[in-house]
C-alpha cells in the first residue's frame, strides 16, 4: 500500500516554475520527463496554472506574472533555483528530455561528490540536474 | 510502514535554492520551516551544498555560483520558481517563518482558487506559498 500512498498524496514541498508559454511547458514536461496533469486551469487569455506529478513529486507550472514578482528565466536572463531529479537511469532519462527539446549544460557523467548527474536546460529555462547517487 | 518509507526514501523531484550566504540560509530553512539537514558539505572557502528535509519532501541550498549559471535571487532581484509548502496549519507556520525573519508578500487567507494560503518572502529572496486545500 506504501506505493499507493505515495502516489496520490500530495508532498509537503513542491516547486512552481514561472515560465513564459505555460501550455507549451506543460507539454514539454509531460514529453520530457513522463510528468501527469494532476489540475489544469486555464484563464480566459491563455495563461494556465498547472500541478503536475513526476514519480511520487509534485511540480507546479505557471506563466509569469512579473506584476506579482513571479518572472520567468528568460524575463531575469537566469534562474534561481534548479530542479534535482532523481532516476535510476540518468542516462535515459537525460536523452529522453534532450529528445523533447532540452539542451545539453554537461553531459551525464560521474562527478566527484558521489554521483552520476548531468545537467540540462529546458525550452523556458530552467534547468534540471538528472542523476542518482552513485552507492 | 509508509511512514517510514515515505520518510527516509528521497523523493523524484527536490527543488535546488541558490543562495548567497549558505550557512545563514540552512539555518533559517531550519528555524523557520523545522527543515533537518540530511548532507552537509562547506568547501574551505565557506561555501556550502546542503540537503534537507522538511516533512517527505527534499530541499537542495547552496551558494550561488554564477559562473555556472546558478544565481541568487539577489544576484537577479527576483525568482524564477516558488516553493509551494503544504501543511496542516498554514497561519502557524506562517507565523512561525515570519518570527524567523520572513516578510509578508500576502498574508494567509482563503483563496477564490479553494486554497488557504499566504505568501512570504525569505531572507534570501525566495518566495514561499504556505498553504493547504480548503476542501
């Protein structure tokens, strides 16, 4: 039942990503890293709020609001925060995400503080750092 | 069971903070939201990476490193993502934040979208949604 539980409750603590084009991040989300549309607005101009599920993690994707200090990566030219995602196959995973449109920041690759990661940027910004630990 | 499988498995997807003054950061997640530390590494120039906990979820903190693309939002004067924290009692931890040295954005209150939330700013300049479904 574990599974079950971990599945449909929510987490304590979820990111929201700002970004410009909402409904084209959803779908890159859904396309890169297999996440599910958990809740879906839309507002009557376009701009969407999403919650979206990765494995047993919640992340919220919503257009920027610059007006409510909400700004996007490309609206501050960087981010502040980047996303750690945690697999069993970095390297699948990685390649998955580059064939939905991600580029590469480095390559998967076993790094010195114990493990195997690689760093990618998506469509709108922000930036991910798929890998697991290496023991 | 699924308590402890919940509480020690480290989730897909944690959310990493870029900051500048680490260790002053740690700290405050510690003080103001009850984060524990779960890995903590100071490079002999005191800088620091840190995970930490809070409820199941994870929380990456760590120096700012522009060169690298990992900005502050004091080094952009503003974030890119927010932390969406879902817990039972969101005016006290509110409260709670605020005595650690938070500032209100909003304060909490019933939401039109079917939440209780409101919205702080930390010492670091991330923003925090702290709220739960009002249904």
């Amino acid at each position: 039942m574990a599974d079950v539980v971990e599945s449909t409750a929510r987490p304590t603590l979820a990111p929201l990503l700002s970004v410009r084009q909402g409904k084209k991040a959803v779908d890159f989300y859904k396309a890169a890293f297999g996440a599910t549309v958990l809740s879906y607005v839309e507002s009557p101009d376009g701009e969407v709020v999403a919650e979206m599920r990765i494995g047993a993690s919640s992340l919220w994707v919503a257009d920027e609001s610059p007006e409510n200090k909400n700004f996007s990566p490309e609206s501050l030219d960087g981010s502040t925060a980047r996303m750690v995602l945690v697999v069993d196959d970095p390297d699948a995973a990685f390649n998955r995400a580059l064939g939905a449109g991600a580029t590469i920041v480095y390559e998967v690759a076993d790094q010195r503080y114990g493990w195997r990661v690689g760093r990618l940027a998506d469509p709108f910004g922000h930036h991910w750092e798929i890998g697991k630990p290496l023991s």
